[in-house]
C-alpha cells in the first residue's frame, strides 16, 4: 500500500528527480518513495516534538503565574 501525497510528490518533481534520485541513493535509500517517506515520517516527528515541548512551556508558566498568587495582596 502506498501514500497517494508521497507519490504526487514524485510525480511532481520534473526537474529536480535526478537530483533527489542521488540524494536519495547517497543516503542508503532504494528507491525515492522510501526517501520520501522517511523525510515525511522525520518532519512530522518534528512538529510532534515541537507541540509537545511548547505545551510543557505552557504548563509551566501556568504553574508559575499560580505559584506568584498565592498570597492575598495579589
């Protein structure tokens, strides 16, 4: 089964195949939908991890803010 969005990016490269071709080839990858797929699996793990730790900055603000309010002249 194969990612319909991995194999339109394929299909839309023109240009830039042969380039990516190599790139992919020097990285070990056999076949360019492999690259593609690693490359989207690496992003989305990144954005993943961004969402994580910008949610921990947020709840650790919070805890602060509640933290400062704890006396009554506040």
């Amino acid at each position: 089964m194969q990612n319909q969005d991995i194999n339109q990016i394929i299909e839309n490269l023109k240009g830039r195949r042969s380039y990516e071709e190599k790139k992919a080839s020097k990285l070990g990858f056999t076949s360019l939908y492999n690259y593609f797929e690693d490359k989207i699996l690496k992003e989305k793990k990144v954005f993943e991890d961004k969402k994580k730790e910008s949610e921990e900055i947020k709840t650790n603000n919070d805890l602060k803010n509640k933290e400062h309010k704890s006396c009554s002249c506040c």
